[in-house]
C-alpha cells in the first residue's frame, strides 16, 4: 500500500502522552489504526442518520416536494434538465 508522509500539530500535552506511550517505530500505524477506528465511528453515525432521516415522514413529504418541482421543471425544458 503506498503511503504518504504527512505534519500535523498536537497540543503539547497530547503531544507528550503519545510519545511517552508510544514506541518511535510504532507511532504512525498507531495514528493510522486511530483515523481508521474514528472513521468506522463517524460513518456508522452517518448511516444511523440517514436511516433516520429517511423513515421521517416529514422528509420524505420534502423529497416528493422536491421531486414535483423537478418534474416540472423537466416537462418545460422538454424533459431536459
């Protein structure tokens, strides 16, 4: 896989804890293993949202709103958008 060397700033005190508990040779699959774990989070978060959010009934009546008003607009254009 390739990789990409990357800088970035930690306040100080984080900054110590991780080079305190870290070992050198261990520090970026570390903060790899960290963004991979933060990202599963947020996009589990996101799916959990937008299942949600597409069971509302007031979202939907929204998106059929939404989607008379681009109907309409095809039909003018002779069904171009």
């Amino acid at each position: 896989m390739a990789t990409r060397k990357m800088t970035f700033s930690l306040p100080e005190p984080l900054a110590e804890r991780f080079v305190r508990r870290i070992p050198a040779g261990a520090r970026s699959k570390y903060v790899a293993c960290a963004l991979i774990e933060k990202f599963s989070v947020h996009d589990r978060y996101l799916a959990e949202s937008c299942r949600i959010a597409n069971g509302d009934p007031e979202v939907r009546a929204i998106e059929e709103e939404f989607e008379a008003i681009t109907a309409k607009a095809a039909e003018s254009r002779g069904g171009w958008l």
